[in-house]
C-alpha cells in the first residue's frame, strides 16, 4: 500500500463532515433509520470512487528504455526497462502490464489494423484446446517502492509462444494499491 498523501486526509475529512451533518439531519426527521442509511451509502460510494482518482492521479510512474531479448532454446522472452515515479509522492508496488501481439504482415516492421490479430477469435475461439492465442496479456511486480525522482531497472522473463512469427510488445506501469 502507498502512503497516504494530504489528498486522502483531505477526502477523509470531507466524508467525515458530511456524515456527521448526515446524522444530524436524520436525527431531526421522523425517518431516522432511512436517510442515515441513504446518506451513508452514498458516501461510502463517494468515498470509494474519489479514492480510485486520487490513487491514479497522485502515484504516476512511467517506463522508458524498454529493450527485448528472446532466448530461442527456452522459448522465452526477456524485457528489460527502467521504471520512474514522476509524482509528487512516494509509490509502493509498482506493477508492469505486458502485451505481447503477434503481427502477421505488414511492410517494414509497420504495424496496421489490417496486421494485428482478430480480437473476435481470441473471443469464440478461446475455449478450443487446439486455437493458438495471438495476444498475450501478462501482470508483472517490477518494484516495491520508489521515491518521487527516482528509477529502478527491472527484467520481465515470460514464455514466448512458439506459434508467434513476428511479435510487438507494449509495457505500461501503474502503481497498486
């Protein structure tokens, strides 16, 4: 979990106060038990949301020098990178999200929409034992904790499918919390 920043004191607080003046406004109607329960649904679903755009915005990280290296004999893939946080705050179990595609065509190394694999076979075709996937979507942990300003390299090994005969791959990071 990443530390707290003012932001989720400041939407704790907030919560808090408009509970307190919830309660008030209850005890003061003829319903009490309705609107208390009214009032704190709704900001517990206030609360839980507001939370999630704090997370996303305050712990920012990015990934830069991204390099691969495939290792034949295994059938394995290794993706090398630096993370960095360029928030304001400190950032706690950054994770990696890997996508490997299989590009089939496409003139010079350029990827089209008429190249990339069909998603609608990936969709009616899943449950076939015998279909060969042409994405591959893969969560890695990459780092534990980062200070803002700072990077850390990291490796990613993952299996390389054998059926794949020119692959592209993307890595974006976010931090979890």
């Amino acid at each position: 979990m990443s530390p707290l920043t003012p932001w989720h004191y400041l939407l704790v607080g907030v919560l808090g106060l408009l509970f307190i003046l919830g309660m008030i406004l209850s005890l003061r109607t003829n319903s009490k038990f309705s609107i208390l329960t009214t009032i704190t649904l709704i900001l517990i679903l206030i609360g839980v949301f507001s939370w999630k755009a704090i997370n996303e915005n305050v712990y920012l990280v990015e990934v830069s020098n991204l390099d691969k290296v495939r290792y034949y004999q295994s059938e394995q893939i290794l993706i090398k990178g630096t993370v960095r946080n360029v928030g304001e705050f400190p950032v706690a179990n950054i994770v990696a999200l890997v996508k490997l595609n299989n590009t089939q065509g496409g003139g010079a190394g350029k990827d089209s929409i008429f190249t990339q694999p069909s998603v609608f076979n990936e969709i009616y075709e899943g449950g076939n034992p015998n279909f060969k996937r042409q994405n591959i979507v893969e969560e890695h942990m990459i780092a534990e904790y980062l200070n803002p300003g700072k990077a850390k390299t990291f490796t990613i090994m993952m299996d390389y499918p054998s059926h794949f005969s020119n692959a592209t791959f993307s890595v974006t990071a976010k931090a979890s919390y």
